[in-house]
C-alpha cells in the first residue's frame, strides 16, 4: 500500500508539474488567439466599405488582367480635362521616379563611402533600400503583372521603376556581394570585436533579397551560398528562429530549392524540414479557421482547459497525434520549441491585425512580405513546399495530411482575396504530377472544389496550372470522363473562360490542358457544345496580330545582364512568348481535328464493316469508342485517303466547315508563310502541327479553294497557300525530316486525292 501511496504522490506531484510547465504555452495561445480574433473582427467591421469600393466593373478588371476596362469605367469627365489630368498624373509620377532614384543613388553612394569604415553599421541602410523596393514593388504589383512571368521585372514592364531601380543596384557588384555574403552571417558584428547580435542585420538581408529576387539570376546566387555554407545557415534560420527570420529564410529557400542541383544535395535537411513545414502549415490555418469561425467563444481557451490543452497536445505533436506525452516525456528541448512556435505565431497574427484592413484593397494580388504576417509566412512555406513537390522523396509525407490541408484553404474562398489560395493551387499542381496524388485527388472530390475557385480571381491562375497536370494523366482524364456529365462541362467551361480572360501563361495551360483531353469524346464534345473552336482561334489570331504589329524581328535567347538590356531584346521577349503561344494553340488544332478525324473513321467503319472479318477494319473499329486512340503517322494517313474515297465532293464535316468559316485554314497557312523568318527552337512543332491539321482537313475537297488563295506576306507581298506548302516540302522553312514529311502528306492528300469519289448514296463522280 504504501509504495502505491508514494507512486499516486508522484503522479500528482508530475502531473501539477506538467500544468506549470504548460501555462507560458497557454498563455502564448491564448494571446495568439486574441489577436486573430481581433483582426478578423476588424475586418467584419470594414467588409460592407471594402465591397463598395470593389463592386462593379472594377473587380472584375483588376484580375486577370483587365486593368483596362476599369480605367474606362472611371472616366466621366470631357477629354480636354483627361488630357489635362493626365498629363499632370505623368509630370507627378516622372518626379517620383526620378526622386526614388535619387535616393537610391545616394544611399548607396553613402554605403561605399563608409562601409570600410571601422565599426560600420549597414542595417540603415539596408532598412532604407529595403523599404524602396516594398514600396516600388508594391507600385508594380497593382498593375496585375501575369504572376507565371518569370523574367525580370524591367523586361516584362519597361515603364516599371521597380525594374528599373533593380538594375540600378544589380551594378554596385560589391554591395550585391557583401549583401549575398557578409550580411547573412552570424557573426558579422563579433567579427570586427564589436559586441552586438546580428540578428536584425541577418533580418534585412533576407528582407532585401527576397524583394530583389525576382532581378537575381537564382542559379548564380545559390552557387555561391553553396560554396560559403550559407544555405547550410538558412536552413537553420528556417528550422528554428524568431520571425521574421524563420519566414524569411523558408522563402529563401524556396528559392534555392528551384535549382534542381541545390535540391539533390540538400535532399537530407529537405526530409527532415518538409514535415516541419506541413505541421506549421496546418498550425497557422488552424489557427485561422478558428478565428474566423462564427463563435468567436471558441476561441476562448482560457475558459475551457481541454481546448487550451487539445491545441497545445496538437501543436506539440502534430495533426494526427493520438497521446501527445509531456514535456518532462518529450524532453525540455521540445517544450521550449513549442512556446516559441506559439511565440513565433503570435506575433504573426498581430502584425496580420494591424496590417488586416490597411492592405484589403491590393492583397487579392500579393501578399507584402513586411510586416511579416501569417499570411506572408503561410506564403513563404507553400512556397518552398512547391518548389519540391515533383520529387518522388517527399511524395509520402503529402499523403499523409496535405491532402486535408490544401482543402482546407479551398474552402470558402472570398474573390477578394484569393492570393494563398494561388500558393495552394502551385503546390497542388506540383504534387499531381504524381499519377498516385492525382487519383486521390480527384477520388476525394478536389475537382469539384477546384472548380468552386472564384473568377475573376489570382487563384484562377493556380487553377489553370492544375488542370494542365491533370490533363497530363490520362488516367485521371479517364476518372474525370466517367464522372457526371455536369461536372465535365463545368470543367470545360472554366478552362474556356481562361482561354479568353486570363493572363498569357494560364492561356498556355488551358491551351495545352485542351491539347492534352481532346482525344477524350467527352471533353471533344463539350469543347464543341461550348464553342471552343472559335475561342481558339480567337487567342492565336490575336497573337498573330500581335507579331504582325511587332514587325519582322528575329528571335534570341536573352538573358538579363547588369549592364546591357536594350528595346530590341524587349521585342524580343514578346515575340518569343507570342510564337510559343502559336505553337502551343498549333498543337491543339492537330489534336483537335486528329481526335474528330478518329471518330468520325469509327463512325465510318460501323456503317461499313461493322460485319466484316478483314483484319485492317478490325484493328480499327471500336462500337462505343470513349477514347481516341493514337495512332502512327501512315496509319493516319492511309485512314484519310480511305475517307476521301467514301466522301462527297459537296460533303461537309462540321470541324472542318467551322474552321472554314472561322478562317481557320487561311490562318493555319500563314502562320506557316510567317515561319520564314523564326528562328525559335519551336519552329519546327508549330510548322509541323499546322500541317498536320491541314491534313486531316484535306478529307473535305472545298479546302482545296482555300489552300489556292492569296496571302499577304509581312513584306507586303502576296502568295498562294500553296506555295508556302511546296517550300516546306523542298526543306525551305526547316530540314526537319518530320516536317518535310507532313508537308508531302498535304500535298499528296491534295494533289493525289481520288479522282472518282462517292457521291450521297452509291453513285460515283469523276
């Protein structure tokens, strides 16, 4: 009795031991809670003004792009007052530039004077600079800029100051070096013997870099923290370390981790950070859902323990902890890791609480890095978890709860303010590049929250990215293709809206997501039921247009320097990114008529040798075909000389007769006159695929007429369609053998097409 006494003493004694050790946790969360709960009741407050000022036309011009259409809703007044308002607007913004300038200039010339100086303090000016770029790159932001653009900000926007204030300090090489180098270490102060923590100076350097990150050459930068073991510093910061530091430097690791090379050799400290990241994850959206629940008393945890003592379990031991042990169990290391996370949080939600309403307005289309707040670190996380989605490694550590974490941000979405969600939807497409998580995906109802994502909105972006994967698992395709017919055209039709309203880079996805599902008859017919065919051609013919305008430029690989970028290399970025758009839209008309072409040939082969034993129809036929299936380059062509046999001269195919009347062929033929003078590494697809939908359209003879027109050349010449076939043939355009090939189908399928034809029912005609 007695040593059971003394043993029920001891679990008393540990377990008040136990409510000590955890009151600073308590109270680190319930000040944690207040402070979301404060800032979302701010925000209930300001909803009601903040959607007044949105309403309209306005919303929907300043997403995806139609920055336009807002301007033109906000003029009222005569055009001699524009003129005279605009022209004062210009004189105001000219002086800003050129005083932000001014500025920069002369902090960094006060840095060079004085940073050999014993006992030099740069965090001034690296707090000044830094608040330059926010406020510069805050100015860059409100004009939507497509968010896949990756190419420096000064070449996507000439106008930008942001751009331009980058190459400015991209040429002082000894700041960029000290700043790269010197400023990210430890001990910078203790090395010149003088006694102060560089804590704050390591927080403005990674402050710094990340606002210029979008001027840096990431491989170069990366090579050179690798060398110094500066990355191996990082990844400390981003394990364990007061905010903003850790929030910072988990972004800029996210960065690194996109060189491929840097991810190899760090894969160790990725598998042991990765979980650590997905826990903080589901930490901060807790938190938040929480907050923003239509209780608030639930988040009172000082008024019932078991949900103070729930969270705090959770936190110490993650989401699907079962018997979370206590700290005197776990050891003293990881309790005191965990009053700083709550810490770290805390302090995350109350720079988000007076931040909250302040940036309402422009945070549907960034989210500012300072002050540091949960949704910038939320950002930051997602960010690095995306950079190493694709790889197989860490594959099993998102099966096992960030499948409810990526729905958990989905969920009732507020168009306002979809910039996480953005994040969210990166990731995910990063992870449904695995056949696995993509069937599971869909298998849990993603797509049809995927589908509930707002548009106009940033997240529509990340949407367009994630069908294109989809798409590019076909046994996803199928899943997606037995599902109800309602969900597929609501698929359909949201990939539809993207090819006409969006930015550049999500047209390309929904461009190759439909190049990618037409050989499914399900997606055929819903792209058919809602005139895609037509909002195809729209996007090439603009782009077109688009290079018509530019002029004859050739096309180089250009890469940003500190010393030389000039108009032409500017041209040449829209020119380059205009001829990928034309491949990618090339691309989806071959597949398109390809896909139509192999089920109209089954439909012919179930009129004709549905009862037949010859092997060839055999091979072939299929009663209830759902799936196009794929097919060599002389079994497609030996198929079209078989249907132009059995067609009349006067058939119509309702592909081919909706190209027509669009101006489809007329189009596909200049873009392969146009293709002369492109030197890009795409030529050769792009020509290819126009051909090769020429093919297939040879099938009807009334496309014969068209390929004899004339057709303006960019010299202001004019030649038949004809023509620019023929130089395809004899290698003028290219030497690839593919396309030399595809050229003498359309001619064979032209010139050598069947004398005598079937006319309606059994009669022939020469």
């Amino acid at each position: 009795m007695s040593e059971g006494g003394e043993n029920g003493n001891e679990a008393l004694a540990g377990a008040a031991q136990e409510d000590v050790d955890a009151e600073p946790e308590r109270e680190a969360i319930i000040a944690m809670a207040q402070a979301v709960e404060i800032a979302y009741e701010s925000d209930d407050d300001n909803d009601d003004e903040a959607a007044a000022e949105e309403a309209g036309a306005e919303e929907d011009a300043m997403s995806c792009g139609d920055a336009e259409a807002a301007e033109k809703n906000e003029s009222d007044s005569s055009p001699a007052a524009d003129d005279a308002f605009g022209n004062q607007e210009e004189d105001t913004a000219a002086d800003r530039r050129s005083s932000t300038k001014k500025e920069l200039t002369q902090i960094i010339d006060r840095w060079e004077q004085q940073q050999t100086q014993s006992g030099y303090d740069p965090v001034p000016t690296l707090k000044s600079l830094a608040e330059i770029f926010e406020r510069e790159k805050d100015a860059y932001m409100r004009k939507d800029p497509d968010p896949l653009d990756s190419r420096h900000p000064y070449r996507a926007d000439p106008s930008c100051q942001y751009g331009l204030l980058l190459k400015l300090l991209f040429r002082k090489d000894v700041f960029m070096g000290k700043l790269l180098n010197d400023y990210l270490r430890e001990n910078y102060f203790s090395r010149q013997t003088i006694s102060r923590s560089s804590l704050e100076l390591n927080i403005l350097a990674c402050r710094l870099i990340l606002e210029i990150m979008p001027g840096l050459e990431t491989t170069a930068v990366f090579q050179i923290a690798n060398d110094d073991g500066t990355i191996n510093r990082i990844y400390s910061w981003a394990d364990d370390s007061i905010e903003p530091l850790q929030s910072y430097a988990t972004g800029l690791l996210a960065e690194a981790m996109e060189v491929s090379d840097t991810a190899i050799n760090y894969r160790d400290q990725n598998m042991r950070l990765v979980p650590k990241m997905i826990k903080r994850l589901h930490m901060l959206l807790a938190i938040s859902k929480s907050a923003s629940a239509d209780h608030p008393s639930a988040l009172n945890y000082s008024a019932d323990s078991s949900a103070s003592g729930g969270l705090l379990c959770w936190m110490a031991c993650g989401n699907g902890a079962s018997a979370p042990q206590s700290p005197q169990h776990n050891g003293s290391g990881i309790a005191s890791s965990n009053h700083g996370d709550a810490s770290n949080m805390s302090i995350l939600f109350e720079n988000s609480r007076d931040a909250f309403y302040k940036s309402r307005y422009y945070k549907r289309m960034y989210i500012p890095l300072h002050p540091p707040t949960a949704d910038a670190s939320q950002k930051l996380i997602m960010r690095f978890l995306t950079s190493l989605g694709e790889y197989q490694e860490f594959l099993a550590m998102a099966f096992e709860n960030v499948m409810q974490l990526i729905f958990g941000y989905l969920e009732n979405l507020d168009r306002r303010d979809t910039c996480l969600a953005y994040e969210v939807l990166k990731y995910l497409a990063s992870l449904l590049c695995h056949k696995k998580f993509a069937l599971e995906f869909i298998s849990h109802g993603g797509l049809e929250l995927m589908l509930k994502v707002p548009r106009p909105s940033l997240a529509t972006t990340g949407v367009s990215i994630a069908i294109y994967y989809l798409a590019y698992c076909e046994d996803a395709m199928e899943r997606i293709c037995s599902m109800q017919r309602p969900l597929i055209s609501e698929l359909v039709r949201y990939a539809l809206w993207i090819l006409g309203r969006c930015h550049d880079s999500s047209k390309c996805h929904a461009t190759m997501f439909f190049s990618l599902s037409f050989q499914f008859k399900v997606i055929l017919d819903e792209f058919d039921a809602h005139d895609g065919l037509r909002k195809l051609y729209n996007v090439v013919s603009d782009t077109l247009n688009e290079l018509l305008n530019g002029g004859r430029l050739s096309y180089s690989v250009v890469i940003f320097q500190n010393d030389s970028d000039n108009d032409s290399d500017i041209n040449d970025d829209v020119e380059c990114a205009s001829r990928q758009m034309v491949r990618h839209v090339c691309v989806a008309l071959k597949r398109y008529m390809e896909a139509h072409f192999f089920f109209k040939y089954n439909s012919f082969l179930s009129q004709h040798y549905a009862t037949s034993t010859s092997p060839s129809s055999a091979h072939y036929f299929n009663q209830n075909p759902t799936v196009a299936a794929k097919l060599t380059f002389d079994q497609l062509h030996e198929q079209i000389r078989t249907l132009q046999e059995h067609t009349s001269i006067r058939g119509h195919w309702q592909p081919v007769d909706q190209l027509m009347k669009l101006g489809g062929i007329s189009m596909l033929l200049r873009i392969i006159s146009f293709s002369y003078d492109w030197l890009n590494s795409g030529r050769s697809e792009t020509v290819r695929s126009a051909l090769d939908a020429l093919s297939v359209c040879c099938v009807i003879p009334r496309v014969y007429v068209v390929l004899c027109e004339r057709i303006q050349m960019l010299d202001k010449t004019t030649t038949s369609g004809f023509c620019s076939v023929l130089g395809a043939a004899a290698g003028e355009i290219t030497s690839d053998a593919e396309v030399l090939k595809s050229a003498m189908a359309v001619l064979c399928h032209c010139v050598c097409s069947p004398i005598i034809r079937k006319d309606s029912g059994s009669s022939l005609i020469n």
